[in-house]
C-alpha cells in the first residue's frame, strides 16, 4: 500500500499535477490575502490555460511552447472581449478564430495541446467579459499566469532534471518485460496465441509511444546541451532495449511443430521457457528500483538459465544420436543463440545501473542520432494542404466550429446559468475519432455525476470555508493527477473541485450542482451528436492509408536488411531508421484497428480482414527482424543469386498490395508463383543438402554455423513469400466491394 502511494506520488502525471495546483493555488491565497481576489483567480486561469502544452520535450522547446502558449491564450480572450459588442463581427471572427484554432493541430502533439489550450480559453472568456481597460487588465493577468506557471515548471526541472526521463525509462523496462512475458507464454502447450498475439500488438502501440518520448527528450537534449554522463547512461539503456524488444520480436517460431518435435523431451522447452520469463522478471526487478530509486542489485543469475539451456541441449542430442537430432538441435541452438543476445543486452542495462558509463560503451551506435527524432518546423504548406475534406483534421475543425456555435446559441436562448461550461464540455470531450469521444462522454457524465454526489456530501457536513478549500486543493491535484491515465477518476475529482470552489462564493450551491449537471449533459450530448452526423472520421476510411504506410515501411525495412546482407560491413542509418519506422507503423496500423473497435458495428467494414492483415504484417517485421538480426550478429557466407531472386519476388508481392491500396480498389492481375522462383527455392535447398554431404570436411563448429545460417534464412524466406503473397491475397479480399 505504502510503496504504491509512494509509487503514484514520484509519478510524472503526479509531478505535473502538483505544478499546475501550486500555480493556481499560491496567486488564489496570495491575493486573497491582500483583498484581491479576482486578481488572484484570474492569474490562476492563465496558468490553468497553459498547463496542458508543457508535454514531454527538451527545456529549449518547452520554455518556447509554453511562451507561444501562454500569448495565444490571453490573446484570444482580448480578441473575444474586443468584438464581443459588435455582433456583425463577432460572430465570423468567433466562427474564423475557432476553425483556425482546430486546424493547427496539423502541426504535431504540441501544437494540438496549444489549440486545445486556446479553445478552453475562448469558452471560458464568456464566463467573464470585459470592457474598457478591464480587457487589457484582465488579458494581462492570464499572461502572467502563464509565465508564472512557466516559472514554477522550469524550478521543477532543474530540482530532478533527469527524473522524467529516468521514470519514462523505467516505465520502458516495465513494458518490455511484459512483452517478454507474453513470448514466454507462446511456449504454454495450450496457451491461446491469437489473445497473446493481440496483446502484443497492443503494447506495440504503448511502446512506440514511450519511445518517441524518450527519442524527444533524450536525443535533443543530447543535441542541444552534449553528451552528460547521465544522458549517455540514459541512451545506452534505451538503445539496449530497443535492441531487446526486437530480438524478442525476431524470435518467430513455429510452436506447434517444435512442441510436436520435442513431445518426448519436454524439459529443453520447458527450460527455455524458464530463461524467456527470467528475461521479463530482471527487466521487471529494474523497472522496480529505478521508480523506488534504490540501488539495483542482480537477484537472479542468467548466465545459470543459459548453461540450463545448453546442457538440456546437449542431452537431446546424446538421448537422440548426432545425425537423428542434427534438425532439432539447430532449432534449439538458434533459440540459445537468441537468448544468448538477449542476456548480453540485459546484462548491459545492469551494468549501466551499477557502473559508471563512458562514451566507448555506445560503440558508435550514437551516431546520426538526430534523424530518428521528427523534425519540429511549421511551414504553411502543411496547414494548406490540409485544407480538404480528405483531411481528418479539417473535418475535425468544421464539426468543432459548428459545434461549438450552436452550444453558444443554446446558451444564449435557453436560460442557463452558466453557459460556458456547455463549450468547455464540448472542448473538453470532443475528439477526432468516434470511438475516443464516445469513451470520453461516458466518462465525463460518470465523473460529474459521481463528484456531485460526493461534493455534496462534504458540504451538507463541512461548512468551514478554510477547510473546504484544503479539500479542494486535494481535489484539484488528484483530478489533475488521474486525468491523463484514468479520465473517469480525474473527471470525477474535477467535478468536486469545482463544486468546492463554488461552495466557498456561492451560498446557493444546490443551483450550481444543478447547472453543472445540465450543462454538462447538453455540451456531452452535443459532441456526442456531431461526431457521429457531422463528416464523421470513421477508421475503416483511414485503415488503407495505415496499412500502405506498414507495408511501405516493412518493405522499405526488407530492401535495407537485403543491401546489408549482399554488402556486409556495418549496419548503416538507414537500416535503423527502416527499422525504427517499421516498428512505429505497425503500431499505428495496430492503433488504428483498436479505434475500428470501438465504433459502431454498422461502421466496422470488413473488421476481420483488417485484423489479418494487422497480424500478417506484425508476423512479417517479425520474420524479416529475424533475419536481420541474425545477419547482424553472425558472419554470414555471401548472398546468392537465389537468394536475391526470392527476396525480391517478397518486395514485388508489398509492391502489389501498395498499389492496391492506391489504386483505392482497382485490382491487379492474379499472380503465381513463377517456375523462375520455383527453381531458386530448389537452389536454395541444394545448397543447404550440399552442405550436408560435406559435414565430414570441416570441422565442428564451422558446420554448425552453416547449417544454422542456411536454415534460417531459407525458412525466413519460405515464410517471407508466404506472408508477402497472404498479405497481397488479403489486400485484394478487403478492397472487393
């Protein structure tokens, strides 16, 4: 209990509550104190205002983003009090000013935490319109909120500068060792692969999320400030699990044929089953003391698991005979020979955490770090193009506008009491996918509800000011805390955080819990409405467009790991960056089909072969990962004609399923596998008999690396073709009407 009380405090959502709570809270006290209180509360929304665009970044960007925030914020509200008078030009400016708003979400995370930062300002300036001097005066205070919530977040970074990325690192561990967990459970006799299947798409999407934030702050730091100690600890433990997670994922196995080949000696599978979940628990162990910040110590030996290993290896074969066991033992070998890199990898992230870390220990690999980083400019252009029907976002923005003007117009002609909070619940709930807006108007009706009942609760028994506003405080930071993880808690506290506040001004309470209800009631159900009739965004007309960029990145990721394997030598950026791209795009594909999921079933337009093709190009990055690891890690003989031929027939089948999918339906021909490929595929396997025919001249170890190179990669590349030509068959059934 107390170790995960003390778990949720250190956390960054926790941090980042308390930032915005002390921000609010100490100009509200302060000026109150000095007969000021509008003042104080108008400071306090300037700060609340600017709080949602300090997202994950280098202090360069965050001082920046917070600035252009904190000015875009408090020059809306004087736009809206300056036209406000004047209908003629209010309305379109309003109208003008909302879309514009909306539509600079184009722009990347940022610039959508800034638009959406704006858009809470517009709805609240209706709360409290100004003229005269009073506009200026009161625009200036929100300024100066948002500079002095920029003040409080800079003393938070420089008192644990390094504590966010330590805790985004730990929280990468963490779900590293889940994945390996899930490889681990693929070894249960019965165990169900296509749930584990599922779940390991899902973390996909959960990791290359974390890691771009990692990417974000850890390589332009290292860009902008150099390379500290902490910063190359830091990227060589994110590179080691990078690493980690793609050999976890290149370790494609067929189960059920090696749980058939090993039915009488089930302990070698048994034991490496053990060695798989061993792998998770250390990562698990680490994640754990860097969030406790306690010093790691190792309390399981790996190296024991992998001699486990080896000796139930070298048993099978003795039970066997060398020749019977000859096929089984290379699986096995290549199964050892992975665990073998995976331990190396782990036994790095150990020492990172209990040695000290110097450049060598990166061994080149941080070089052109700065291309895996997304570029951060805002040209025109972009907004531009972005300016049609096809754009998701432009849809967005139209359907927001509208939205938001005809919740002004009920506010207007309908007697509420505070109209505002209608807009604030439409920019609060409405998103650009069905699904997430659907999720967040339960969640947000649930939350009032909820935080109603238990605020009103407190004040039919509290009736002491002072300590009504502790408990409002407390609300405040726990809303804040809980929104981004769990918006039904964090709704939930914000709701009784209000109540409170209004509690302590307005005698008259039972009137606000009424208003607040209505109006949140109206401004959910209006968002509700104008994502499902207004230019819904509906996946299934995204999916093509996710799919092509996977399958362009899996084939792009296949051309590198071809280059590599005929030239040799080392592995070149753009390799990595194929990589790095292959992984981000499945995960978005992934993303994708889980908010197909959550629309109506009307909308779910062949779910099953989107989902195919999700685990077939999932299945592919894990084959060509496979190979690629394995030419990575071994001296491999050079690449033959065949070869080539083959991994280009995989490419030219990609190639196919892309132009269908540009083609927006248009079929291609039916191919066949050619009597040319045919003919490679017999070449391939000649070389491996050859080879065979030739164990008695050389020695040991040189025909084990042969047999285990020709193996492999000829059973990569069977499975390749078949993955490419499933994935083009399955491309053609999605598109047919």
């Amino acid at each position: 209990m107390i170790s995960n009380i003390q778990k949720f405090t250190d956390s960054t959502h926790f941090s980042n509550a308390l930032k915005i709570t002390i921000s609010a809270v100490i100009p509200v006290l302060l000026f109150s104190y000095l007969g000021n209180f509008e003042i104080g509360f108008t400071i306090a929304l300037g700060a609340f205002f600017t709080y949602p665009s300090d997202i994950p970044s280098n202090l360069k960007h965050k001082i920046n983003g917070i600035l252009v925030t904190a000015i875009i914020v408090s020059g809306v509200n004087l736009i809206i009090n300056l036209s406000h008078p004047y209908p003629w030009i209010f309305y379109p400016l309003l109208t003008l000013l909302i879309f514009i708003l909306s539509m600079i979400s184009v722009y990347g995370q940022r610039a959508t935490m800034a638009s959406f930062s704006a858009l809470i300002s517009i709805s609240l300036a209706f709360a409290h319109l100004h003229t005269g001097w009073e506009m200026l005066q009161y625009s200036g205070l929100i300024l100066t909120g948002g500079l002095f919530y920029l003040l409080i977040s800079l003393i938070f970074f420089y008192i644990r500068p390094n504590r966010y990325i330590e805790l985004q690192i730990a929280e990468c561990i963490q779900l590293t060792s889940k994945y390996l967990k899930l490889r681990g459970d693929l070894w249960e006799l019965n165990s169900d692969r296509k749930d584990i299947t599922k779940k390991q798409l899902v973390l996909q999407v959960e990791l290359n999320t974390i890691h771009e934030n990692i990417r974000e702050v850890l390589i332009r730091n290292r860009t902008s400030s150099g390379s500290s100690n902490q910063n190359r600890k830091m990227l060589i433990v994110f590179i080691s699990l990078l690493e980690i997670l793609e050999l976890a994922i290149s370790t494609s196995f067929d189960h059920d044929k090696l749980h058939q080949k090993f039915d009488d000696h089930p302990k070698v599978l048994k034991t490496y089953q053990n060695l798989a979940y061993n792998l998770g628990l250390i990562l698990k162990q680490l994640s754990k003391n860097i969030q406790e910040r306690k010093q790691y110590s190792s309390k399981h030996n790996l190296i024991d698991d992998l001699q486990k290993l080896e000796l139930a290896i070298a048993k099978y074969e003795n039970d066997l005979g060398k020749i019977p066991a000859s096929e089984g033992v290379l699986m096995l070998t290549t199964m050892l020979h992975y665990a073998e890199k995976q331990v190396e990898k782990i036994k790095i992230l150990e020492r990172a955490f209990t040695e000290n870390i110097n450049s060598h220990d990166l061994k080149g690999k941080d070089k052109d770090l700065e291309k895996f980083v997304t570029p951060q400019y805002y040209p025109l252009s972009t907004l531009v193009e972005n300016f049609s029907f096809s754009s998701t976002v432009f849809r967005h923005s139209i359907r927001l506008t509208i939205t938001i003007l005809i919740g002004l117009l009920i506010g207007q002609i309908l007697p509420f009491q505070n109209s505002y909070w209608i807009l604030l619940t439409i920019v609060v709930i409405m998103r650009q996918g069905y699904g997430l807006t659907k999720q967040r108007t339960y969640e947000r009706i649930f939350g009032t509800f909820l935080g109603v009942l238990i605020a009103f609760g407190f004040l039919l028994i509290i009736h002491n000011s002072t300590l009504i506003g502790v408990l409002a405080i407390i609300s405040m930071l726990l809303g804040y805390s809980f929104t981004p993880t769990n918006y039904k808690i964090g709704a939930t506290f914000v709701t009784i955080y209000v109540i409170f506040v209004y509690g302590i001004l307005n005698p008259n309470i039972q009137d606000v819990i009424q208003y607040r209800i209505l109006d949140t009631l109206v401004g959910a159900t209006l968002a509700f409405l104008a994502n499902y009739f207004l230019w819904p965004s509906w996946e299934f007309l995204n999916i093509p467009l996710h799919l092509k960029k996977s399958i362009k990145a899996n084939e792009n990721y296949l051309k590198q790991i071809s280059i590599f394997y005929n030239k040799k030598g080392e592995v070149s950026t753009s390799y990595r960056l194929a990589r790095k791209q292959a992984f981000i795009e499945i995960g978005n594909l992934m993303a994708s089909f889980q908010r197909m999921v959550q629309e109506p079933k009307s909308k779910q337009n062949k779910l099953s072969q989107v989902y195919k093709l999700t685990v077939l190009n999932h299945s592919l990055l894990s084959s060509a990962a496979s190979l690629g690891t394995y030419i990575q890690s071994h001296k491999t003989t050079e690449a033959s004609e065949a070869f080539n031929v083959v991994f280009n027939k995989i490419i030219e089948n990609l190639q196919s399923a892309i132009i269908l999918l540009k083609a927006d339906g248009s079929e291609l021909k039916e191919k066949t596998v050619s009597e040319e490929l045919s003919k490679r595929f017999t070449e391939l396997k000649n070389i491996r008999s050859n080879e065979l025919k030739q164990v008695d001249s050389m020695d040991e170890e040189t025909y084990q690396t042969k047999m285990q190179e020709a193996q492999l990669v000829i059973e990569q590349l069977i499975w390749l073709t078949n993955l490419s030509e499933n994935i083009l068959k399955t491309t053609q059934l999605l598109l047919k009407s």
